[in-house]
C-alpha cells in the first residue's frame, strides 16, 4: 500500500510538473480569488491542525511535525 | 487604529526597522467544547474509561509585517486556556475548574528574491510542564512564470518538560527532540486548477509518553504509559482545487496518508465547497474524515509487570473521525460598505466526532484587516 501511494504522489508530482500548458499571468483572475488560495486563514490551519493533532495519532509532515505543546505525544 | 495597534505589538515581538510597515493582521477566537471518555483517564472508575471532558478558549492573532521589498516578516501568536487540562487531569477528579494555559509564538522571516523564497521559522511554546523552542527554513523556487513552485522545508523542535508522574509527582526534568522535512510542490494546470503535493518526514526521539498517563491493569490498579521509542512517521498528501466561474463555486478535494513504525497507518480524505452568496460574502461547507489503524501497544487492560510498550490513550486507538464545517465570510473588501473595505469578517462553527467516544464542537469568530 505504501509503495502505491508513494508512486501515486511521485506520478502525480511529475505529471504536474512537466505536462501542462504555462497559463499566463493575465489569465489568472480565477486562482487570485480567495476561495482558490492554499490557505483559507493561517491562524484557521493552525486551530484545526492543532485540534486533529492533539486528537488523532497520525501528526508529523504536511509542513507541521508532531511536538512541542498538548497533544505532543500523539 | 488596527494598524497603529498590529505595529505595537509587531515591535513587541520583532525589532524590525523603521521602515516596517503592517500588511495585515488577523485576530481570531475560538471556543472548543470537548466531551468524551478515554481509557488513559482516571477521572472516572479504576478501571476506566475516564473523562475527557474539556472547554478550551483559544485566542489567536496572526501579522504580515513588510520591512523591505525583500523581506516579510509573519507572526503568529497562539494562547490555549484550557480547562481540565491534560496535566491537570490528575487532580480533575476534585478540581472540575483545573485551568492550565498555554502560550506559543511562531515567526517566519523571509527574503523574496525573485523565483527563489527563502525563510527561516523560529519560536517558542510554553505551557504547566512544557517548553518548547523550535527553529528551521525553508527554501521555494517558482519555475515557469510561477505555474510551477517546489519547496523543501525543515524544523527542529526541542521540549523540555517537567516528568510529572500519575500519581502527580515530579520526577525532574525530560526532554523530546522532533526533527521534520518537506517536500512539496504545486501546480497550475489551468485557469481555473491548481494542484498540490507534499512528502513530509518527522523523526521524534527522547520521552514520547506522557508521564502522568496511566493504563489500566489487569485484576484491578493502574500503571504507567510506555511507548516504544524513537518514532518515525511518513505524510504523503495530495490536493486539487478547482474554480467553476458560471456558479461561482469552488470544489477543493484532499488526500493524505500517514504511516508511522509504532505501526499506525492512517487515511484522510477531505472535500471544501465554496459558494459565493453575493460577490462579498461566500459560505464553505466541509467534511472531513480520517481513519487510523491504532498503534500496535494499545490496549484497555495490561498484565501487571510487564516490561513492554502499552498505552491505553484513546488518541492512539483504532477509529474513524469525522468532521463537517461550515463557515461563512463577509469579504468588506468587496462589501458597499466603506468602513469595512480592506477587511474581512468569518465566523465558522465545526463538529468533530471520533467511533471511540470522544466529540468536540468548535465555533470560531475572526477579522482581519490588510493595510
């Protein structure tokens, strides 16, 4: 299962990086919106990764590790 | 006035120069209200379960700060008043109102230079029996007139925290040392499609239990939590967002995988529909739901003596959780209403449920202002 998934992320990693058409800049007014930003709110990520990783035993990754105040052993 | 008041407490925490000006700022409260039972808990019968029964108040507040065209400072400061809290569980039996607090500060500096971001995060967490201090970096290249960004990120976290025993007696001082790597990259695919993935790594060695945790025993008792040492967990992830401009909606769908040698696996899959009411207020529904398998030490009853791994916390048992959210923001930006524009207003309400007995609802109220 793991093997999968890892060939899932590299495939997608590399089908994103060399398989698509540049979009230009002028013609970005749909990503700039506020709905399309990775982050909704940083201090919303911050609240919510808190709760699942003080809640749930799969923290670490995803830019954030485990440790370092409640739930820190999880 | 919000940004002669953001500039104060920006020049609290960051001797920035004079030229340092606030983009934004962003203050946040939310409130969690936690009900549950768990096995590692002793605010209930010998044997367990106990309760977990929580409220938690936490204020958050959130500065971009510009002090050239280069360099861009954010600080986040998050405090956690926390009422039962964990340490505090030893004597929850007869303090319901045991109250601990918690404090963290989290500052990223980075220099922009053209395709190439780089940053370095530093902070500190400090709570009843813990301190924290963390620091690390993290480099972006944008590739491609920036259709294009990968980035590679890490950070060393050193606790140091007060062994508090179950029975509520301190042990001296222990220590736990996480260090954490990333890779991530995005993508746009069209106009109206971005996509993400990341690889995280994060490596914990020193004291992982939680000392005051307790397991029950076998034939009556209880005895300590032991984990099985240094701890290595894997996170793959995967997103797409995608834009519909005839509705006015967007569709985000993420995926993420976590798999960790104390042999817990989990899966995460969660889906955010926005829908924009009017053009300065939309509404987010969202759900989310995870899956893990348990770490292979978990039990709710142990043979009195033995010399291995156990825990009985219900956070580290097998369940599936789910969460659904909705949130609404008011984007004065856009709004016809002239005192408000630059700002935003959000007020978002969740629900959290796990097949272990254990619920939490979430409200939050936020406003943020750019400068």
């Amino acid at each position: 299962m793991p093997k999968a998934l890892v060939a899932t992320v590299l495939l997608v990693a590399t089908v994103a990086a060399t398989g698509c058409a540049i979009v230009p800049k002028n013609r970005r007014m749909y990503l700039a919106d506020p709905t399309m930003q990775a982050s909704d709110s940083p201090l919303e990520d911050r609240a919510r990764r808190k709760l699942h990783n003080s809640r749930e035993g799969a923290a670490g990754g995803d830019g954030e590790p485990a440790g370092g105040g409640c739930g820190c052993s999880n | 006035m919000w940004r002669r008041l953001a500039l104060a407490g920006a020049l609290i925490t960051l001797s920035s120069s004079a030229r340092a000006q606030v983009e934004e700022m962003e203050m946040r409260g939310a409130f969690f209200d936690q009900n549950g039972h768990g096995y590692q808990s002793v605010a209930g019968p010998p044997q367990g379960p106990g309760s977990e029964h929580a409220l938690i108040f936490e204020p958050l507040f959130h500065l971009l700060i510009k002090q050239s065209e280069a360099w861009t400072h954010v600080v986040d400061v998050t405090v956690d008043i926390v009422s039962n809290a964990s340490i505090d569980a030893i004597d929850a039996v007869s303090t319901a109102s045991a109250v601990n607090e918690a404090a963290t500060i989290d500052v990223t500096s980075a220099h922009n230079g053209g395709d190439t971001t780089l940053a370095i995060r530093y902070g500190g967490h400090i709570e009843e029996p813990l301190r924290s201090v963390f620091a690390g970096g993290a480099v972006t290249q944008r590739l491609a007139d920036d259709n294009f960004a990968i980035s590679l990120s890490g950070l060393a976290t050193f606790d140091f925290f007060d062994h508090v025993d179950r029975h509520g007696s301190q042990l001296g001082e222990e220590g736990r040392q996480t260090l954490n790597a990333n890779l991530s990259v995005s993508q746009i695919l069209s106009p109206t499609t971005v996509v993400d993935a990341s690889y995280g790594f994060t490596l914990q060695a020193g004291t992982l239990q939680t000392t005051y945790n307790s397991v029950p025993l076998v034939g009556g008792g209880r005895g300590d939590e032991v984990f099985a040492g240094r701890r290595f967990r894997h996170a793959f992830a995967g997103r797409i967002a995608q834009h519909v401009p005839d509705t006015r909606s967007t569709l985000k769908l993420s995926y993420r995988y976590y798999v960790d040698n104390y042999d817990l696996s989990a899966h995460t899959v969660e889906g955010q529909l926005y829908q924009y009411l009017v053009d300065w207020l939309y509404v987010r529904g969202s759900y989310r739901y995870h899956w893990q398998s348990g770490v292979d030490f978990y039990g709710t009853a142990f043979e009195p003596g033995l010399l291995q791994p156990e825990t009985s916390d219900s956070d580290l048992a097998p369940f599936t959780a789910h969460e659904v959210g909705l949130k609404l923001v008011l984007l004065a930006e856009r709004s016809p209403w002239e005192g408000l524009k630059r700002s935003f207003i959000e007020a978002s309400f969740y629900h959290y449920w796990r097949t272990n007995d254990l619920q939490v609802n979430w409200l939050a109220l936020a406003f943020g202002r750019k400068f």
